[in-house]
C-alpha cells in the first residue's frame, strides 16, 4: 500500500510520449456549374476593416475553387487586395489605373494568381484618380470603370471589384459598373450606423441617375463571435431590418483569416480546414445560388 501511494505521488514523466489531436478534415470542394453570362459584383463599404478586402480575395478564391471563372480588380489605393493575392504593388507590370488611364489594353492589365483567379492590380496612383475622375465630363467621370473592364462579360463569370472605404467617385465608378453590391458588415454599432447611408447612396442616387440595374446581393456579416451579446443583437437588428438582403452565411473571428494576408495568400489556402475557409465556400456557394 505504501509503495502504492509513492507511485501515486510521482509526477507524470514529461517524456511519455502526447497523444496527437486529430487535424480536422479538408473540405471535399465539387465544381459548381458556370452561370450563362457574368456578374460584376461591387464589394463596397465606406467604413474600413469590417473585412472587405479579405471577403474580396478570399472569395474570389473560393469561386474559383468552385469552377467558376473569375477576376478579382483591386481599386483601393491601398493595394491591400493586390497583396493579399501575393503581388506586391511595386513590381506588377500593370494595374487597374494603367488600365483606366487608357495607357494599356485590358488583357495586358490581366495577372494570372496561383490562387484559381485572375487580377487586376491596385496602384497607389488610385489615390489620385478622384480628382483626375473629377476633371472629366459629367457623362464620363462614373463610366470609365465600366468602360475600361468591358472584356471581362465575354472571358469570366464573375468579376469582384474591391473598393476603397468611401464613398467617393472611385467606389461610386465601381457601382455604376456593377451588377450587384456585396456588403461586408462588421456586427458592431459604427458600422451598422454607416450601413443606412450606403444603402440610400445605392437605392437614391446610383440606381437612379447611374445603374438601374444595381441591386444589393447581400449583406455580409463578419468577424463573427457567438460569445458576443453585441454580435447576436447587431446581427438579429441587421436581420430584422434586411431580412431579404442578408446572407445565411457568417464569417466568423478568425486569427488565421486575418494573418493570411501577412503570407500573400487566401485563408483558404493558409490553412484549408478553418473554419473560416469553410464559410468562405459556403458564401460562394452562396452568392451561386442567388445568382441563379
């Protein structure tokens, strides 16, 4: 017994070998079929960091995984979209500037990724195209987006353009392009706050005067945490208030979503079995089904 109760007293032997905890199974990702034609989809917000860089590149990946054709076009002077695809905006040979400025033609402005998408590059010059927008006729100045990208109806099936967090001629250049808007919300009061003005910016001045055709695909809540009271209240107001427009789909916090971006890289490829990987094709899959 005393010889029993040393042993019982005898600290774990820190050698013994750990048992391994299981690594959670990759998505089994099946093609989805090709919509006839191509929707040009505005990610927009004029609040920064509610997640619409990321939403951008990230879906732009998972719609490719899924086998659909799409471009990803980088219009925010901070060329963070660019980056996060695994460019550096110092070294591409062309960038979606180059291209509105008419300097070069749209396939030259086209970069191949690794990541299942093309690209159009930002440049830093963005930062200067509002006023340079401004300078040309009132019938020009918001069409020369749409204009520039006209290609990519016949070569893609869908073209992501993120955009810079305002709401000025360069977002609004987007806009008029765009067939749908997608609307990353983080679930918080600031953001919920500017979500109203986007809104009526959308429905009272671009659909009217710019697009007709523009509508809200939908609303997109990120950094996600469950645990949060703000997060469930924000996002059961947001439901409530757009029961039509929001997505099923949430994305959720996630440290590696956010430091994919530090790697040039999607999530979906830093780390495939996150659960933030997961929303990300469960998003595309939705954006697919609404489109239909």
């Amino acid at each position: 017994m005393a010889e029993t109760d040393k042993r019982a007293g005898q600290k774990p032997n820190k050698s013994a070998p750990r048992k391994k905890t299981a690594k959670k199974p990759v998505r089994k990702v099946v093609a989805m079929p090709q919509p006839d034609g191509c929707r040009t989809i505005a990610i927009v917000n004029q609040k920064g960091g509610v997640g619409k860089t990321t939403t951008a590149v990230n879906l732009a990946c998972a719609l490719g995984r899924l086998g659909q054709k799409v471009l990803l076009i980088d219009c925010d002077a901070q060329c963070n979209a660019t980056s996060g695809a695994g460019f550096s905006h110092d070294t591409v040979k062309a960038s979606i500037y180059d291209l509105m400025s008419g300097d070069i033609s749209f396939p030259a402005a086209v970069i191949t990724t690794r990541y299942d998408f093309d690209l159009i590059a930002g440049s830093r010059e963005m930062a200067g195209a509002e006023v340079e927008l401004a300078k040309l006729s009132e019938a020009d100045r918001f069409i020369l987006l749409r204009d520039s990208i006209a290609e990519a109806q016949s070569r893609y099936n869908y073209v992501l353009i993120d955009c810079p967090p305002s709401l000025g001629m360069v977002a609004v250049n987007a806009l008029t392009a765009a067939d749908g808007v997608l609307v990353p919300l983080q679930c918080e009061y600031y953001a919920v706050e500017g979500l109203s003005l986007l809104v009526r910016t959308i429905n009272e001045s671009v659909k009217k005067f710019l697009n007709p055709k523009i509508k809200i695909d939908g609303i997109l809540l990120t950094m996600y945490d469950s645990r949060a009271k703000l997060t469930t209240d924000v996002a059961e107001g947001v439901r409530i208030l757009y029961p039509d427009e929001v997505y099923d789909t949430v994305i959720p916090r996630s440290v590696r979503i956010a430091e994919a971006p530090s790697f040039g890289m999607p999530v979906l490829v830093h780390d495939p079995s996150n659960k933030g990987s997961e929303a990300y094709l469960d998003l595309a899959e939705e954006v697919i089904n609404r489109g239909r």
